[in-house]
C-alpha cells in the first residue's frame, strides 16, 4: 500500500477553511480531519510523529544544545561569520563531511559562541525504524534520498519550493512511502502574520498545490493512503523583548537566546542568582522546572540549559540567536500547549481516526 506523507509546517488546525483552503477542508470531511495536539518543542515534532513517542522520551527538544564538542568550533565558521548564507554553507559541509544525515543552519548564533553548541540532532528522519524495510522517496532539504534494495542520497543545493519539493519526491515511482515538509507556510505566517494578505495567499497556493499532487499521486495509486498533517499553529506577537538590554556584562555565564526560549549555564553561583533577580521581575517570563517539564513531555535535561526560560504567548525574544536587525517576526510558535497553537491531521486511511490527537499517537494509524 503506497504512502503520501506530508508534513505542511506551520498550518495549523485553525486555518483549515472552506474559504482559503477548499481542498484540505473538503478532503478532510469527506476522509478524516483531526485536531493534532502539538508538543511544547521544535525539533522534536517529526521524530515524534515518526517515532511514536514524546521529546521526554526521545530527548529531542531544541534545535541546539550545549556541547564539548561542537562541529561548529571551526576558526573558517567564525572568520565567515560576517556572511551569514556562506557561513551557514560552509557549516553545512563540515556536517556533511561528518557523515550527518541532518543538516542545521547556523542562523544568527554569535561567532564567539559556535564552540559551545551543536546541533541537537544528528540523524535524518530516514535512518528511524519507520523507513526502513520499506522502499522510499523521501525528501527533507538539503537531502533526497531514495530506497529500493539499496538506499540513494542525493543532495540538493537549491532551496526549492513547495512544489519543486513534491516535483521531485513523486518523480520517484512505485514506492511504499513518499515523504516531505513543505516550508512556505511557515515562513509566510512567521514574517508577516496571521492575519496578512500574505498569509491568506500563503495558504490558498498550499492548497492548489496539495490539490494538484494528491490528486496525480490517487490517479497513479487507486488504494493509496494520504497523510497530511501540520505539526503545529502560530500566534500572533505583541511585543517584545530585548534580552540584551537586561543581561549583566560579565563573563561567568553562557547563554542561547532563541525567539520563545532562552538557555543559560553558569560558572558562578553569583551570576545564577544575578540572571534569576533580573528576569524573575519580568511577569511574562516563566522558569522551566522540573514540573512544567513533566507536563508538557519535554526533556529536562542539562544540555538545553541549567536554566531555561521561556515566555508566554503572544511574547517573543528580540533579537536572538536566529534573529538580527530590524526585521522581527509578526508570529510564532513553540509556546506551551494552547489552542490556538493545535496543528492537524487529514487523511483518507480507512481506519477509525479519532477527532483530537497528540501527535506521536499518530505513528499508531500510519
């Protein structure tokens, strides 16, 4: 039985519509259309999926984490570092060259401070127990890879489009499973906002888009199963706050500041009460401890921070270790469990799917 899996990132459940996404909406209907319950995580959502499980169990939450041995400890990264799209070539190589099967971008992460983290996966999503004995196109920038008897990798350099992305996975004929995550979504809702112009033609074109290829992919596969899922929704943001501006100079601590999560560690026990002091005082800022951890599935686990701290919905970290400059985002994810931030699942297979899921219990109907 053959497998259409993709993941749209950043739809979520509250903007599938009769209005902007007729396809998805009617599909669902007719097939099965289920709230997806996201996890408080980045990283972690597809290997959930995939995985069966949550990122307490699978240790995977933030993208970086705090390492000895850090790829990025490279004096090439740092001298590049004044150009950002070469910097993050460059590093994308030397993971290449490692044999990693998962590629990080290095953003905005200050020069001085590669050496300290790493990215926290290493293993594309293919190398999990889901992929293997099956035969696959699967495709997640920058790498293609495909499987019959012996698995091909092939990568590609330019950063495609959604419909490039689904192009050049369907080219691949009579496999089990076709996978890939669409991106335009996303990017659309992070820079300009729900409520844009911007996003509502964000979404319109996914759906004409998903139309074209489920559609190619049921005439060529009668029986063939469709999975479509979002792994999570945005809210919008109101306001901001400026780290830089509340933090001490001083050389006894380390920190990742990313939009809705800051990390820290510390050398002294002064500089840990001095950064408790000044960011207990900001009410819309909360502490990670051991029994929000707990509650929201999430690994509480020294490497992503001595100390984590995040923020409620609606506020966002500016700048950061993504971000510079002028240019905020206008939404974001990666809060705490809420609504609003709920992603979907559409799909025609014929088993009873229930309305409201979390998503490693999807692995189950897959």
């Amino acid at each position: 039985m053959e497998k259409l899996i993709i993941c749209i990132d950043g739809l979520g459940y509250d903007l599938i519509s009769k209005e902007n996404t007729p396809f998805l909406y009617d599909f669902g209907i007719k097939n099965n259309l289920s709230v997806l319950k996201t996890f408080f995580a980045f990283t972690g959502v597809e290997y959930g999926f995939f995985m069966g499980n949550t990122p307490q169990e699978n240790g995977i939450w933030l993208e970086f984490s705090k390492s000895a041995n850090s790829i990025f400890n490279n004096s090439i990264l740092r001298f590049f570092s004044f150009n950002k799209k070469l910097r993050t070539y460059l590093g994308a190589i030397f993971q290449f060259l490692n044999k990693r099967t998962y590629i990080s971008a290095l953003h905005n992460i200050p020069k001085e401070k590669l050496k300290y983290f790493d990215s926290s996966v290493k293993d594309g999503l293919w190398k999990l127990p889901y992929f293997q004995n099956k035969s696959f196109s699967f495709y997640k920038w920058p790498f293609l890879v495909t499987k019959e008897k012996r698995e091909k990798k092939k990568i590609i350099f330019k950063y495609e489009s959604d419909e490039e992305r689904l192009e050049r996975l369907m080219k691949e004929k009579n496999k089990e499973v076709y996978y890939t995550q669409l991106m335009s979504v996303d990017k659309t809702l992070h820079k300009f906002g729900k409520q844009s112009t911007q996003a509502k033609n964000a979404l319109i074109n996914i759906d004409k888009i998903i139309r074209k290829y489920v559609n190619k992919f049921l005439e060529e596969n009668s029986d063939g199963e469709v999975i479509i899922w979002g792994d999570h929704g945005f809210a919008n943001i109101q306001d901001y706050i400026n780290l830089g501006k509340i933090l001490p100079d001083r050389k006894d601590y380390l920190f990742f500041i990313a939009g809705t999560t800051a990390s820290f560690w510390f050398d002294s026990e002064d500089a840990k009460k001095e950064i408790l002091e000044k960011l207990s005082k900001i009410k819309e800022i909360k502490i990670l401890d051991k029994k929000t951890a707990r509650k929201y599935k999430i690994p509480f686990d020294e490497k992503y921070g001595e100390i984590v701290f995040y923020v409620e919905k609606g506020k966002y970290f500016f700048p950061n270790f993504y971000q510079r400059g002028k240019e905020k985002f206008r939404a974001m994810h990666g809060y705490p469990d809420d609504n609003e931030l709920n992603g979907f699942l559409i799909t025609n297979i014929k088993k009873r799917v229930n309305k409201s899921l979390k998503i490693n219990e999807i692995r189950e109907i897959l």
